[in-house]
C-alpha cells in the first residue's frame, strides 16, 4: 500500500480535478475527491512512518555478524539470535540481497540486505561463507 497509494491518490486527484473544471454540476464531488485524495496521499506515508517511530523494536538498528560456526543478529540488548548454518538448508541473492530460507520450509526466511555491509568485500566474505556451509544458491 505505501509504494501505491500516492499513485492511486494522484491518479484519484487528477479524475476529480477534470470534474472540478469540465463540469460545473460535479462541483461537490470534484471537492470530496480532492479532499480524499489528500487524505489517501498522505495516509500512508504518515502510517508507516507513526508504526517505525512507535515500535520500539522496528525502530532499532539491527547489527549481524557471522563466521565458520553461525550467523548471529542483535536488535539492541533485547533480542539475539543465533543459527548455526545447519539450520539454514538454501539461500538466494537477489538485486537488493540474500534471502536465507530456514528449516521451516519456506515458511520463514531471513533477509540481508547488501546494504548492511561495509563494503563489497564484505558481502563477497558473506556469500563465500553462504557456498561452504550452505552450498550454491538456488
């Protein structure tokens, strides 16, 4: 919903503004529409932005790290956890990163972005690390 509803609430205003202007009996309905499409347009954005800025856990930076043994996460002091590679049976990369699928089959995945590594070398370490526990990507 937050990557359509500006385009719905543009398209939305654009309808009721050729109502506004095309047609003088539509006046009432060419400003509930503008008034909707304001409301649409901005309904989103400010939801999203209230449920990261209100939940504790969402707004949190989470850190990650891995080695021969196990991929670890930490969102601040309250939540860590640890998976040994046993647990992770398939990866995948995509344009945005990897996505670790866990025992659950394919009911949970875990996601990581390319963007929470330091540097191309880091992810390359990662992906090399996914291949000798894990094995090729599917």
């Amino acid at each position: 919903m937050f990557r359509w509803a500006p385009w719905f609430a543009l398209a939305f205003g654009v309808i009721s503004l050729v109502l506004l202007l095309g047609f003088d009996d539509m006046a009432p309905v060419a400003v509930f529409g503008l008034v909707a499409a304001l409301v649409i347009g901005f309904m989103e954005p400010i939801a999203v932005w209230w449920r990261f800025s209100s939940d504790e856990m969402i707004s949190r930076t989470v850190v990650g790290s891995a080695d021969d043994r196990s991929f670890r996460m930490a969102v601040g002091g309250s939540v860590r956890e640890e998976i040994v590679w046993q647990e992770l049976p398939a990866w995948t990369e995509t344009r945005q990163g990897f996505v670790l699928e866990t025992l659950d089959e394919g009911v949970a995945s875990l996601s990581v972005p390319h963007r929470a590594f330091a540097s191309d070398e880091d992810v390359t370490s990662f992906r090399a690390l996914l291949e000798q526990h894990i094995g090729p990507a599917r």
